[in-house]
C-alpha cells in the first residue's frame, strides 16, 4: 500500500508541474504578442510617414500595378542606364525600328534598377519622372491626334497611371517652354479611391520624326505647387536624340503640325 501511495504521490506532483510549465508557456506566449502589437502600432504612427501615404502611387510605377506598365523602353543590348552625382540621368534606347536613340535629364530623385522601365523616383514620396517611347507617329499630327496618343499610351490601361482604371478628367494645357505641356487628371489608387494629378510632358520626335519620346514628372494636385520649380526645371533638362546622327547638344527641335501650328 505504501508504494502505491508514493507512486500516486509522485503522478500528482508530476500533473502539478505539467500544468504550471503550460501556464508559464502561455503567459510568456501573451507577453510576446503584446509586446509584437505594442511595436507594429509604434511603428506603424510614426511621425515620418507622409500624410499622403495613402495615394503614395503612380499606378504601375514603382511596381504597384496589377501588370508591368508598357513604356515602350527597350535598352540598347550591353547597355544599362546611369546617374551621376549631379543627378543626370542617360540611357541608350533602341525605337520600334531598332535604332538607338539616346535620352537625358537631370533628375533629383533616384534612379530605379529596372530592365523594362526608365524611372527615377524617391519611394519616400508621390513625384517620380520617367520616360515613354510611342511608335509609329504619323507625320504632322495635328493636335487632336498627339493629345490622343498621348492619352493612349501614357493615361491608357497599359500606362503607368491606368492599372486601376482609365484616368478620368483629363486635360492638356500647353506651358511656356516648347513641347512641354502640363496635363492634370484623376487617376485611381489600389484601393479604388480618386488621386488627382498634376503631371508634365516633354516630347520629342525622333528616329526620322516617326518616334515619339516623352518625359513625364508630376505629383498629386495637392503636392504640385510647392513643386512646380523642380518638376519643370526635370521637364526642361530632357533631351532624346539620335543616337548615329547628332549629338546630345543638337539644337531643340520643335514638332510641327498640321494647320501650321507650331507647340
């Protein structure tokens, strides 16, 4: 009898002892997930985040689209894009034909590693400038025309700003530097929610005037004042030139029109 009394003894203390370990498991379990929800809630209402993080997007740029966005940019084989220190940007670029174009602008935000897309871009915030070639340009466009390639291509589903749907509300205003124009637009987030943009473009025909290179840089309306300086002193650096034929300091070329007009 006394050994079965010391057995049940000794299966009491071990039940004992199984239960605090579980308990001390537990509450040790809790603590981590208390201290875990403590930090993402810190880190998550820091004050460095942008108030305007919720339209912190440019559609497809920065990857954020549901596909690639299609620019049209088609590197130069053993070539790769560069910036310097002074931020300038330059890349050679092939055109529909094959034939090497080479591009520029002087850009403050930096350059992005990709092989489809020529973009320089702070993550940390909503301005971004990057380049998009149209093919096939018909000869003397008229105005109607270039805004509606433009539209096509750049504000269409497959451009950077469509991923979520075609931008509404758009229109082109012409600026005081040649072939530059200032375009504003709603576009829509990932979320489905309206951000309204303010974006310019400069264009330039190449490739025997049947290629069209565009550089885009803009920001949200809200953001576009404060940076207008910046966006068009990008916009003016810009220059695509054939890359057999001249040299980057060809005089500007400006794109005629049907009608006689000139822009």
């Amino acid at each position: 009898i006394s050994t079965i009394m010391t057995r049940i003894l000794d299966l009491l203390i071990i039940f004992f002892l199984a239960i605090n370990l579980s308990l001390s498991l537990q509450l040790q379990c809790l603590d981590c997930k208390i201290k875990r929800r403590n930090f993402v809630a810190t880190v998550f209402t820091l004050p460095f985040l942008p108030t305007e993080a919720t339209i912190a997007f440019e559609g497809g740029v920065g990857g954020l689209g549901k596909t690639k966005p299609e620019t049209g940019i088609l590197f130069q084989e053993g070539s790769a894009p560069i910036q310097n220190r002074e931020g300038i940007v330059e890349a050679e670029i092939l055109s529909n034909k094959g034939n090497p174009i080479i591009v520029r602008f002087r850009s403050p935000y930096p350059l992005l590693s990709s092989t489809t897309g020529l973009e320089s871009r702070d993550l940390q915030k909503l301005e971004s400038a990057f380049v998009q070639v149209i093919d096939g340009v018909p000869p003397n466009p008229s105005k109607k025309l270039l805004f509606s390639l433009l539209s096509d291509n750049i504000l269409g589903s497959k451009g950077k700003f469509g991923a979520y749907g075609t931008p509404t509300d758009i229109k082109f205003r012409e600026t005081d530097l040649p072939n530059v124009f200032k375009v504003t637009f709603t576009a829509y987030t990932p979320s489905m929610r309206e951000s309204d943009r303010t974006v310019l473009l400069n264009c330039k025909l190449v490739d025997e005037d049947d290629t069209l290179v565009v550089l885009i840089t803009g920001t949200t309306n809200a953001r576009f004042k404060s940076e207008a300086k910046t966006l068009f002193t990008i916009a003016e650096s810009f220059i695509a030139v054939d890359a057999p034929k001249t040299s980057l300091g060809r005089k500007k070329k400006k794109i005629k029109l049907s009608e006689d007009e000139e822009f």
